[in-house]
C-alpha cells in the first residue's frame, strides 16, 4: 500500500530527547546538547506540515532510564489529548531507541503515528545524517495512520516491535533480525509493505509507583548462576536470562531460575543469538529445563525488548504473579491485531 497525503496541513510535534542528532564535540567526545528547536532548524519540512517542538530532556541514551521512559510516554499522551495534532516524532538515541519504541508501542491506542528517529553522525555535521532521518519521520507521521509506534531510519520504516540496533555505526543501523522492515520511503510516498503484529495496548501505568528492578543476565562459556542470583540479591523483580543457541543455559541455572519463580520473579528466555526464536530443544539445562523451571521464552524479541515487556507487565495492574505472568506471555507473543490500519489518505500503486 502507497500512502500520499491530500494539501490539508499537518500539525506535528517533534518531542526531543537528545541522542546523536543532537550531539556536539565537547572537547573529548560527543555528548547530547542541541536543543529540539536547533534540531529542527537543520532539517527541510515537508510541504504542509507544521512543526511544533517539544524540549522533554537531552541526553546520549545509554543514559535512558525507565523514569525518562515513563516521562515521554505520558508527555506523548498528552500530546495527543489535543485532537489538532496529526502525529508525533520523537527525536532519540539510537542506544535504546528500540527500548523506548517499543514501549511506547506497548501502551499506544491512538491510530495517529509515533515515529522515532535520530542519527549516526552529529549534529551540525556535513554529512550529517539527522537532517534527512528527521525529514522522513515528518513525511511518515504526516501520512500514515493506524501502524502503531514506528522507527524512521536511512529511508526505511520499521515496526517497533522487533526492531532493534543491528549496526553500530552505519547509516541504516536498525532491522527486525527475525522478521521484515514495514515499509520505505520514496517520490513523496511512505510505501507499506505490511502491517505491524501488536498485542492490544496497554493503559499507561499508575503514577508514583516505584519503578521495578529489572535486569539482564548473560549466559556464556563457564557461567555460573552468580551475577543471576545477585540480580536476586539486589531486589530485581523481573530478569532476563540470554541463553546460547535457541535458548540454553546449564543445570543449574535452572536451579536458580526455579528458586526466582519460587519467589515470585518473572523471568524471561531470551538468546544472544542475532536472530531467530527461542525454543524448547534440548535439555540439560536447555530451554526445555529452563521452561519447565518457570521461564517465559521471548519468542523473537532480543534482550533489550524482552527486558522492556517484562517491564510492561510488573508496571501493570494485574494483580497476580499468575495473571502478570500470563500478560507477559502475550506480550513477548505479540499477537496480529485484528482491525485493519486506517489510512488518512491510501493509494494503490
């Protein structure tokens, strides 16, 4: 499906968070310090599209927390209880840009666009690349609708759910490993290849809730359950175990996830594998084991998102280990939405 837009105007809010498209030289290395309106400022608008900006925080996004999370995702609903607006674009890190995409996507009913975007190269750069990323991201959430959250990069358009950072340095540094991009840009249109696979959003979460410890823990030639069973020790409420292979650890870390479980302690399988499912294959310490010891297999979804749903269902209200658990499970799965996306204005090329 092509998407162009009709002559009516667009009004879009660019929420800024920092990262790379607004970074600088400091005299040592890069740090995020331009303000969304500098960001703006360096990049074309396209035709019938009014730009608002919103200055949220600024800072490179290894320093992402789940507080600034949770204060973007209820800026992003507030910006659009006001019905004038159109669609939204976050400007972010590409660190944790698929952490905080998906979250987002997590809890977005609204059929109007949340599109992130960011940089590789600097702001301010000659050949920065932010300039034109941030032209695309307008184009994308002036046009589409009903797609959920969406991450604009090099021309490409990406679900968040899946999405993660396949390169660290590259133009095009973000794929779904397991899956497709959702669409491309080009001549003026976002063309979408498919539709994206979202499980029914999510109220936003209480406020003044503290938020949970949830951390992540790598399986490896000669682990141990120690740095596991410290996560334990530090108060983590949730934990994500990356397995080799489609999802395997050892024996005794089996042990350790049974003695999490017992107490109460979601924990996730994922692999640190590039690509591919998580699957109950081998025993001995295997996904079999780790399965039958109370872990919930990621699916598709790398360490950091599954981190991210495991987040999602400790925020919930669901009021038991039981029913979080199996929240967590649908949203790890993921399931197709059943209502078709809505188009503002669609065309069939």
């Amino acid at each position: 499906m092509k998407w162009t837009r009709d002559s009516r105007p667009r009004r879009i809010v660019v929420i800024s968070t920092g990262g790379t498209i607004a970074s600088r030289w400091t005299g040592s290395g890069y740090a995020a310090d331009a303000s969304g309106d500098d960001v703006v400022a360096t990049a074309a608008v396209p035709d019938a599209v009014n730009v608002e900006v919103v200055d949220l925080f600024n800072v490179n996004s290894s320093r992402m927390t789940t507080g600034r999370q949770l204060a973007l995702l209820r800026t992003v609903h507030e910006t659009l209880a006001d019905p004038g607006v159109d669609g939204i674009v976050v400007t972010h890190g590409t660190d944790t840009l698929e952490e905080s995409a998906f979250f987002l996507d997590l809890h977005h009913s609204d059929p109007r666009p949340v599109v992130f975007t960011g940089a590789q190269r600097p702001f301010g750069t000659g050949d920065g690349d932010g300039p034109g990323n941030l032209y695309d991201a307008l184009q994308v959430a002036a046009t589409v609708h009903g797609l959920g959250v969406l991450v604009v990069f090099d021309g490409l358009v990406h679900a968040a759910r899946g999405t993660v950072k396949t390169k660290t340095l590259a133009s095009d540094p973000f794929a779904d490993p397991s899956g497709d991009r959702l669409g491309r840009l080009g001549f003026g249109q976002v063309d979408v290849e498919r539709e994206p696979e979202r499980p029914a959003p999510l109220p936003l979460p209480a406020t003044g809730r503290p938020a949970p410890r949830v951390d992540i823990v790598m399986h490896h030639s000669d682990a141990d359950p120690l740095l596991f069973d410290a996560a334990l020790a530090a108060g983590a409420q949730g934990i994500v175990l990356v397995g080799t292979g489609a999802g395997n650890a050892t024996p005794e870390m089996a042990e350790a996830v049974a003695h999490a479980v017992d107490r109460g302690v979601l924990v996730v399988l994922s692999t640190r594998v590039a690509s591919g499912p998580v699957a109950e294959v081998y025993t001995g310490g295997g996904a079999v084991d780790l399965a039958a010891a109370g872990a919930v297999l990621a699916g598709t979804l790398r360490p950091g998102q599954a981190r991210i749903a495991l987040l999602t269902a400790l925020l919930s209200d669901t009021p038991s280990t039981e029913r979080r658990t199996a929240l967590l499970r649908t949203l790890l799965e993921g399931p197709v939405r059943s209502e078709p996306a809505l188009a503002a204005t669609p065309s069939h090329a």
